[in-house]
C-alpha cells in the first residue's frame, strides 16, 4: 500500500511518493532519531529539552507530504527516542506518557493543516501558507512544551520555578526545528526546480561561513551584535534564488550554528539565544523568499496572459476578422462557383468537349481547395493547444476572471457571488483559455445587466462535482435571458443580441470546453441567462 493511496500526492519525484507506508515510516523514524542524536546538545537537566529538535520539522513533512495515515509514527518515535537517548533512563510510564503528549499535540496541528478547508498548499507557494504554517507550529509548540514540562515538573524532575525557562527552551527548540527543517523538506519534495550550483552560490555558501566566523571569533558580548552579519547572505538568497535557495541557506546556517557552539565549547555561548536569534533569521529568510517566488510567479502569470493577449490581437477587430475572411473566401467561391456553371452548361450541350469539361473542373476544385486553404490558416490562428494544460483549483480560475471584469463591475453596479465547494477537485485546463472562455461569459452577463437598465443586477458562478471525470460549472445572471431561438439550437450558431456584436462569444466558449472534452449549453429554466460547462477533474496522475 502506498502512503498516499487516499490523496493526489504533492510530491513531485514518483519514486518517493511510490514508496509503500511501511518503508517511508521506517526512514521516518530512523532519520528522527539520527536528528534528535545529533541535536542533543546542552539539555535542560538530563532529559530532552534542547535548544534545537530537527526532528520535529521532519514529523511536519511526513504527514503534510504522505498524509494523515502516517501521524501513528508521531507517537512511535518520541517514544523512541526517550528510551534511547536521555541517559539514566526515565520510568517507562513517563515516557510512554511524554510520547503521547508530544505525538498528540503534534498530530493535532497536522490534522488542522491539512484539512481540506484550510486549503494549507504543502508547496508552500504563497505568502498565506507560511503564515499558516508558522501560526500552527508556534501554537503546537506552545502546547506541547508546556504539557511536556509540566509533566517533568509533576513527576518530581524540575522545580516549579523553572517551568517558564524550561518551557522556554523547549519552545525555541522545536519552533526552530520546524521553521528550519519543515520548509527545506516541503520545498525540496514538492517543486522540479532546485538551486543550481553556479559562481554565486558558492560566494552565497563562502558569506555564510565567513559571517560565522565572524560570529564566534570574537569575544561573547560581541558574538550577539555580529549574529545580524548572517541576515545578509539569507536576504541575498532569499532575492536571487527566492524560497528554493533560502530554505537550503537557512539549513546550512543553522548547521553552521550548532557546529560553532560544539566547536568552542570554552566560549559560554547562550544557545538558546542563538536559536532565539535564528528563528528570527529563518522567519526573515522564508518571508523573503516566498515574496520572491510569489512575484515571479506573478510576472509568469502577467507575461502568459500577455503572450495570450497577443495572439488575440492578432484576431483584431471582429468586424475586420470577418470582413478579412469573407474577401479571402468570396474570391475562391465565386471562381469555383462559375467554373462549377461552364461545367454544368457544357455537359447540357450536345457538342461538349470533354476535355475542356474536364479542364474546367479542375479550375473549380483548386479554387475549392484554396478556399479550403483560407479555413485551415483560419484554424491555425485560433488552434485550441493542449500543451499548456495543467491542474488548477477552480477557485483561482474563477477569481482571476471577475478580478479583469470587476472595472465593469463596478461600472454597472452589479454583484458577483461565488459559491464553490471546498472539496471540489482541481480541474485540467489551459488556464488562459478556461480563463477566456468564463472572461466571454461574465461580460455578456454584464452586457445583459446593463442594457435592461436593472440597479444591483447579479451574476452567479456555481461549481459542483458532475462526476468522477467532471467539474461542472454554471454561470448564471439576473439580464433578460437568451432568446428561444438560441436555446433550441444545440450548436449555438453565430449569433449576437448586441447591435455591434458578432456572436463569436458563445461560439468560441463553447469550442474551448469542447477542445478540453467537456460540454456547454444553455439553460432556458432560470429567469436570467444560464449556461453550464463541464471541465476535466485532474486524475491523480496529473500532479506528479
């Protein structure tokens, strides 16, 4: 059994989302003890209270990757860990109940995050998400280390005045963990594009050991004033690389740290500052970063609709479009049309040469062919490319449209309500095409609107599952309607109520679901104009 069975995995690497429950466990718990090994640094008193607990991020990236199937191991390996590192042992009840503590209130959290209507994205693409992601992991935190410490407190092993301190120390320690290991595992798992080793991450890599250097070369009230030399090569990753390169310099930061403090143990140094210090440094990192990659993303999306924008500039006018194709078509068709008229009127002669006849009819089919020619770059212009197609939520989809509509909007005074399901399935779609299409939609609902003169007119966009294979979408508004005319017609002809209109909108909408495999058609059952479109739900296969 795979360990995603139940879910679209986010992973983009199949080899590890293939991996069967039982193995990604094993490597889970084998790498959470080899990280709470190499982490046990400076114990609040004998047992596992650090200043850093990697293996905590670890146990965010198990479940929010691998689903909630694998939160059983949170349990597993605290306990684990307790019997195999804090030396004298503790009694076995205490540990046991240290586990549940630790395991439950992590377990918690994850189930929070991952839940479908928190629409948490483990790619950790946008701003939202990190901010989601620090929020649930400081709360956890919070909770787990004060049920943690007042069990320690309650069996006897610390004194009551120290419950703030250690509860302290324990927080750092794990919000350190995750902030550091979380989004490095999150990033790497789920996006095909890494940092590329070129000349300036290595000088990004040289300005990270120098600024340690810096940092514990000097004497210990200086080390604390020469820690924000470490903020300059995180910003010049977080810039330059964006989330990708920052979380890998975050890491190596940190490592850099705890090396530093294991390798001048005759300095003092106050860890629990210094990761205080570096939750402040990975915060700063990851925000930066994903700034970063939200803009560029952005500029994609801006060059895409631009590039989209483009090839349907080349249409130009409607009205020059149509005039264009009738003067290429008309030449042809007329030509073919009177030789097709000698032909007809030399086979109704008695005397017909039969060759001519037949040189006659070939002048009329080369002119049906470059008529036919005229259809094909036609086509071409307007192809419908299934190269770009991907899986996107359906939610995106529709708040890009309204957001180009609302100027128009705003203009009519009209509403849009938007009522999509939380469990509604991403869909497989050219974006800017699905885009375009709702986009024609949306404005003959505001076109409609407009002309009936009705003050607060509104435009419903609905979405629900037709099927396994199938989101459907309707779009509904308060105008006057279509005609019955059109609604009688399957194949939405050219057609337009508008006095400078075409009738390409409809048309052209419908070609674009169809060329996705879908279907459009109007519905006459609703006071306003109704039109309902199915697109592909994506397959599991799709997000890999």
């Amino acid at each position: 059994m795979n360990a995603r069975a139940d879910a679209s995995s986010p992973i983009v690497y199949p080899l590890v989302s293939a991996l069967p429950f039982g193995v990604i466990g094993a490597v889970y718990l084998a790498g959470y003890l080899l990280l709470d090994w190499v982490s046990f640094i400076e114990p609040y008193a004998h047992f596992g209270i650090t200043p850093w607990n990697p293996g905590t991020g670890l146990s965010f990236v198990l479940v929010l990757l691998f689903g909630r199937r694998m939160i059983p191991f949170l349990f597993v390996a605290p306990f684990l860990s307790d019997l195999i590192q804090i030396q004298p042992p503790l009694p076995l009840a205490i540990v046991f109940l240290s586990s549940l503590l630790i395991g439950g209130g992590y377990a918690a959290a994850l189930i929070v995050l991952s839940s479908p209507g928190l629409r948490f994205d483990p790619k950790l693409s946008t701003m939202r998400d990190l901010v989601l992601l620090a929020l649930v992991a400081a709360v956890s935190a919070a909770s787990v280390a004060a049920s943690y410490v007042a069990e320690m407190t309650a069996a006897g092993y610390l004194p009551v005045k120290e419950f703030a301190a250690a509860s302290l120390r324990y927080w750092v320690g794990d919000m350190i963990g995750i902030m550091v290991v979380a989004p490095f595992g999150l990033v790497v798992l789920t996006r095909r594009r890494t940092l590329r080793m070129s000349v300036e991450t290595v000088l990004q890599f040289a300005a990270i050991v120098a600024a340690l250097g810096l940092v514990f070369g000097y004497a210990r009230e200086q080390q604390f004033q020469l820690f924000y030399v470490l903020f300059l090569p995180i910003i010049w990753m977080a810039v330059r690389t964006g989330s990708e390169g920052v979380t890998i310099g975050i890491v190596v930061t940190q490592l850099g740290l705890i090396l530093g403090v294991i390798a001048f143990p005759g300095k003092g140094h106050d860890v629990t500052a210094y990761q205080a210090l570096m939750l402040v440094l990975a915060t700063t990192g990851l925000v930066a970063g994903v700034l970063v990659t939200e803009h560029r993303r952005t500029v994609t999306q801006l060059r895409q609709h631009q590039d989209s924008l483009s090839h349907l500039a080349r249409l130009g006018s409607m009205g020059e479009l149509a005039a264009a194709v009738a003067h290429e078509l008309n030449q042809p068709l007329m030509a073919a049309g009177t030789y097709t008229r000698l032909v007809n009127d030399a086979i109704a002669s008695p005397d017909a040469d039969a060759a001519s006849v037949a040189e006659t009819a070939k002048k009329a089919v080369l002119q049906v062919e470059r008529a036919a020619e005229v259809v094909r770059r036609l086509r071409a212009l307007v192809r419908l490319d299934r190269s770009s197609r991907a899986p996107y939520g359906l939610e995106q989809i529709v708040k890009e449209t309204i957001a180009l509509c609302q100027p128009d909007l705003d203009r009519i005074d009209a509403d849009v309500r938007i009522a999509l399901p939380d469990n509604l399935p991403p869909v497989m779609v050219d974006i800017l095409q699905i885009e375009q299409a709702l986009l024609n939609l949306v404005r003959n609902s505001i076109q409609a609107i407009y002309e009936t003169k009705n003050s607060h007119g509104t435009i419903t966009i609905e979405a629900s599952a037709a099927n396994a294979e199938f989101v459907e979408v309707t779009v509904r508004d308060s105008g006057p309607g279509f005609p019955p005319s059109l609604l009688d017609n399957p194949f939405l002809p050219f057609s337009t109520t508008k006095p400078e209109g075409l009738g390409f909108g409809l048309p052209l909408c419908k070609s674009i679901v169809e060329a996705h495999g879908g279907e459009l058609w109007l519905d006459g059952s609703s006071p306003g104009a109704c039109v309902h479109l199915t697109l592909p739900a994506a397959k599991a296969s799709d997000h890999a």
